[in-house]
C-alpha cells in the first residue's frame, strides 16, 4: 500500500505554496511520490529544483495529479511526445519549436474548455539569466481579503469565455483559428468564484484574454469589474514571483490561482520549457 509521506518543505510566499526540499523525482519511490501530489494538493503550488526529467518521466509525474491533457495548439508538442508543449524562443530549420512568450498575460490554464485543466506544470529546460519570471496569484487570499458585503456581490456571478475572441485579440500569437479548431473550441461559461472539490475553499476565479462578459451585465460594466478582481488578485500581497533555473519544476492549482509569464531579452537569451497539464472537473 502507498503511504504519503510527510516531505520537508518550505512556504513559497506566507500561507501559499510549497517548496519540496531533497526529492529526486526521477527516482523517488512511490511513497514520496505521494506525498508531493499530497503536497501539492495541500498548498496550492509546488516547486522542487534541481531536477532531471525526460519527457516520458515528465508524462509519468503529471500522470499522478490526473490524466495528462492535451493541447489546442498541436504544432508546438514535443515530437513524439503529444502530451508535453514546448515554450520556447528557438527555432530548427528556420521554424519556430515552440511557442513564444505564450503566457504572458495573467489567466488560468484551459479556462475556455468546459472542463479546464486542472494543474499546470513547467519544466526549465534553459533558462535567461535576467527575466521571464513566472507569477503565480493565490486567488483563496484574494477571496478571504473581500469583505463579507463584497462576496456576498460577486458569489453566484457567471463568465463568459471565448477561445476565439482569445486568439482574435491576444498580443502574441493572434491568429486566424481553423474551422476545426472553432468547431473544438466553443464558448463556455464558468462561475466567477470558483469552489475547490478538495475541501470547499473558496476562490476569486477571473481571468484575462477568454473573457468576453459578466453573463447578464452590459459591457463596458462587466468587464471593468473583471479588470478590477484581476488587479486586485495580483496585487503584491497575493502573488509568488519564480525566478528560474535550470531543472525547475513548478505546478500550481488552477482551481485557485491565476498565472502570468513575464518578457525577456529575446535578442540576448533563449528560454525553453515543458508544459503539461492534468485533466480537470468542470467548475462550481
Ligand atoms: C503559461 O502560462 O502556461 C506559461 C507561463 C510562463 O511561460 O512563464
């Protein structure tokens, strides 16, 4: 039988995040392995350094939150390897291996899908010496900090989100979607606040980019009070800036956080990273 064990870990900012100290993922045994997903699931995000991951170990470690998902853009996964989506800056044969600055813009992962995906886990392959910071934003703190009168307002509010609208406005990346990808994409609605399933903890669940309204609010109203949570959220009490390194492996909950990469000298660094997400539940 697994048993998790109690790992020794530190806060990445007060009351979020974890830290794991002194685990080799590559080869801890199933009872670590455990307690990292009990970690995780725990704390809201997870960090362990210094590690060294194939792609296949990659698809095997996410494969213990969830079923590894897969991704809308297929041109950018590693070949051979469907499940892990490669960030990058770099190109072979005068074509791009990646995508380029593809998160940057605070948002959770997936959140046009009707079941978003559930965690989200990058992997530093290289990394610049200055930029490209990773921020995560805890979104129970952002709802705790609300008054009673506040929540009260905003519980029960819906968003509309469109992958189309997405790709149509985005600063980078903006393109033209297929009919395939139209088709495979339509708009969803998802709760404002979201509940996690773990324990019930509440979360300010906004997004940028896929939302297009508050369901029964006329623009411009409703997106200014989306613009108005999304800078609340990441304000500094909220957020967990990562600076990277080289065999970094980071995973936050998009049940409860919101995300942003951050620009780099592109003229002067590369930066290269592995995407992998697990499959979610839709929210509530
Ligand atoms: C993402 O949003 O998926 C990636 C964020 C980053 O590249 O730092």
């Amino acid at each position: 039988m697994t048993t998790a064990v109690q790992l020794k870990t530190r806060e990445l900012k007060p009351g979020f995040g974890a830290e794991i100290l002194d685990v080799d993922l590559a080869r801890a045994e199933p009872d670590t392995l455990a307690g990292v997903v009990d970690t995780f699931h725990r704390h809201g995000a997870i960090l362990l350094r210094g590690q060294e991951m194939s792609p296949k170990q990659l698809v095997d470690f996410v494969a213990l939150f969830g079923e590894p998902e897969d991704h809308t853009q297929k041109q950018f996964t590693l070949p051979g390897h469907p499940k892990v989506f490669v960030l990058s800056n770099r190109e072979a044969d005068g074509k791009p291996i990646g995508a380029h600055n593809d998160g940057v813009g605070w948002h959770t992962d997936y959140s046009y899908k009707a079941q978003p995906v559930m965690c989200t886990m990058l992997y530093a392959v290289e990394v610049p010496d200055e930029g490209s910071d990773t921020l995560l934003a805890d979104g129970c703190a952002a709802w705790n900090a609300l008054s009673p009168e506040r929540q009260k307002e905003l519980d029960g509010l819906r968003l509309h989100h469109s992958y189309q609208h997405f790709m149509a406005t985005r600063e980078f990346g903006r393109q033209e979607l297929s009919d395939e990808l139209k088709r495979d994409n339509p708009d969803v609605e998802h709760p404002l606040i979201r509940t996690h399933p773990a324990d019930g903890r509440k979360a300010l669940w906004p997004s940028t980019g896929t939302v297009t309204e508050v369901v029964g609010m006329e623009n411009p109203k409703g997106l200014e009070l989306v613009d108005e949570l999304v800078e609340f959220m990441t304000s500094e009490p909220f957020v967990f800036r990562h600076k990277w390194q080289v065999g970094d492996i980071l995973m936050w909950d998009n049940r409860c956080t919101l995300h942003t990469g951050t620009l780099y000298d592109d003229t002067k660094y590369f930066r290269t990273m592995h995407r992998l997400w697990a499959k979610g539940d839709a929210p509530y």
